[in-house]
C-alpha cells in the first residue's frame, strides 16, 4: 500500500503528498484579474488544510481570453505583485501552488455580454456567441501569449504551471473537429489539429526553462459525437510530453460538463473519468492526476495503490471542507462532507463568490 501522506515529486518540484486541489473557479478577483484580500484567505485556507498541491482557477493569458467575470488575470506585468503575494501565503504555510492559464476561445459568455467579438479556431454555424476564424498569425500571437503568461507565473513565484486544456476551452476546439474545421496546419488531420497542444507547450517550455514543472488539465476525449476520439486524445498526450509536458490531469473535453452532479451513466460511487485516466497512464510515462468523484480516503488509496494514478485531485469535497487532506491524515477518515450537489455554483451566482451551499444554508431543504 502507497502512503498517500508522503512526499510526492514532478519533476524537481517536491510536494508533501499525493493530493491536488484541482483549479476551481472563485470569482474572487477584483475587476481588472487581480488577487484580493479573499482570494489570499482562500488559499491561505487550502495550503493549512494540507493539499500537497493548490492549483488557482483558470487565469486568463490575454483580455480576448477571459471566460468569466472577476476571473484572475495573467495577462499583464500588473497582476504579478497580487499572485506573488498570494504565492507567499501558500508558502508560509507550507504548501505548493500552480496556476492554471487559459484561454476561453469561443467559449467566453463574458465577452459576449461586453460586445466583444471572440476568436475561435473556425467558424460555428450554431454558436449564440459572436465570434470569428483566428488568423494563422493571431493563432501563432496566443501561443506566444501563453508563453507570457508562464514567464509571468515563475516570476509571480508559483511553483508549476498548469495549462487548461479540457472543458470546451481554445486548448479543447483546436483538438476536436466539432470546433476545428481549419484547412491550414492547425486543422484538417488529428496531427494538425494536435499542432496547438505541442506547440503551446514548447513555447511554454522555451520562455521557463527546462528546470520549471508544466502542467495540463486535459480533456483526452470530447463527450460529443464526431468529436476527439480516446486515440487522438492519446497521441496529443504523447506529444506533448515528448515536447516537454510533466504531468496530467485527466479531465473531459468539449460536451463535458463539469458542473453536473453526476455524469449520465457514472455511478456515485465511480470516478467520472476512470476509464480515460487508465488510458492515459498507459500511454504516458509522465505523472497522472484523477479528478472527479472521488470522495473518500479509500477511492484516493485504491485509485494510487491499482496504478491508475500517481494522484488524486478534488475540487468541490474542498469547497466544503478546505481542510479535508489534513483531517484524513490527522482525525478522520470519515468521506468528504460534499454530497456533489453542485449548489456551490449557485452560490457562485447568487453571491459573487465561491462557498458550499450547504454550509452557508445548514437548513437549507431543496
């Protein structure tokens, strides 16, 4: 049996155990993407509840990349100062942090509501958000923002950096062909349209160093039909770890919704994305993160002792209870409070800012 509670490397980054807070967006920034004072108390939060490693939410690496309203931003030299600082808190006590950089492609709500129009690898005939065919020189000006924003992070003081390449986001409609109908060498075949992936890690990987640990959360396969196979999934993971990636944290892609309690056909008692993760720490020589339902000590240490994982990464069971690593290493072992009832997006809604449901209305019946 691993002992999940002992240190952990990727690459020369050393965490204290096996066990992510995978990125969760907060709503926590001001109106520019800059860290405030909630923010530093939520991580402070998460780094004394004993997360080996914090992943922030997704920050957005350029202003037509934004997703979301008060999303962090590291798109700019001025967000550096509000991340180091947050980065501090971390350290002090005694956690590792990574931040995730993104870029929302078509997918941006956001800049919709603004009047902005949002760049996307090609046209959607049946997208409600107004949007328009990247050029081949804008698609080579965001890689180039993504290596920027990597730079921005090492100075900033993370200790890894993780690239959003799951959820519908530009990573995902480059990679799958519901989204890519590109007739240049960023579309056509699946190895032209794995061409962004591989390219966006190698400029990640020039502008840090050989020495910096590169994440990425990944959809390996679309949950929509005549979208990425498992296979092509597969060979763009390879890829870019042969390209310089680190570690993998497998997730869903175009179609998924994150945000749903239960996928369809998932058991509670089932990770969601199993199958995907076994693939791809079969394809892989890199660490691989689970993510999604995991909600007991006992799926953590089944997932890590089978091989199917190196870690286990958790989301909303530490929305409920940022201390939950510590309390399962140190009191209880009893599951995680969360009964992924998925209210804390309500409440993200409703007031502005990431909380459980069930803790701000203890008496709360629907």
């Amino acid at each position: 049996m691993i002992d999940l509670f002992t240190p952990f490397r990727i690459k020369g980054l050393e965490l204290r155990n096996r066990f992510m807070r995978s990125a969760t967006y907060d709503r926590m920034a001001d109106d520019r993407g800059r860290v405030t004072d909630a923010s530093v108390a939520l991580y402070r939060c998460l780094a004394e509840g004993g997360v080996g490693l914090i992943v922030t939410g997704h920050t957005f690496i350029s202003p037509q990349g934004q997703a979301g309203v008060r999303q962090y931003g590291i798109y700019s030299d001025e967000v550096i100062p509000g991340l180091r600082h947050l980065t501090e808190v971390v350290h002090a006590a005694g956690g590792k942090i990574a931040v995730q950089i993104s870029h929302a492609g078509i997918n941006s709500r956001f800049l919709a509501s603004q009047g902005i129009t949002a760049l996307a690898p090609s046209l959607k005939e049946d997208s409600q958000i107004p949007h328009r065919e990247m050029t081949q020189e804008e698609v080579e000006a965001t890689i180039a923002d993504y290596g920027s924003a990597a730079a921005r992070a090492r100075e900033a003081g993370f200790d890894a950096v993780q690239l959003h390449g799951a959820h519908g986001f530009l990573m995902s409609q480059f990679l799958s062909a519901l989204f890519n109908r590109r007739a240049d060498r960023w579309g056509g075949s699946p190895e032209n349209r794995r061409r962004f992936h591989i390219q966006v890690v190698k400029e990640v990987r020039h502008r840090i160093g050989q020495d910096y640990p590169i994440l990425m959360k990944f959809g390996v396969m679309d949950d929509q039909g005549g979208g990425t196979t498992l296979e092509d999934g597969l060979e763009a993971a390879r890829g870019m770890v042969a390209a310089g990636l680190d570690a993998l944290e497998v997730s869903g892609g175009v179609g998924s919704r994150p945000t749903r309690a239960v996928p369809a056909g998932i058991s509670e008692e089932e990770p969601y994305f199993r199958e995907r993760t076994i693939a791809v720490k079969k394809a892989v020589s890199v660490p691989v993160m689970e993510v999604g339902g995991i909600r007991s000590l006992a799926m953590a240490q089944a997932i890590v002792d089978s091989g199917e994982a190196d870690m286990v990464s958790l989301s909303r069971p530490l929305i409920r209870e940022p201390g939950l690593i510590a309390r399962w290493q140190w009191e209880s072992q009893a599951p995680a409070r969360c009964i992924s009832c998925s209210r804390c997006f309500r409440v993200m809604e409703r007031e502005g800012f990431l909380g459980c449901y069930r803790e701000l209305h203890p008496d709360a019946t629907d």
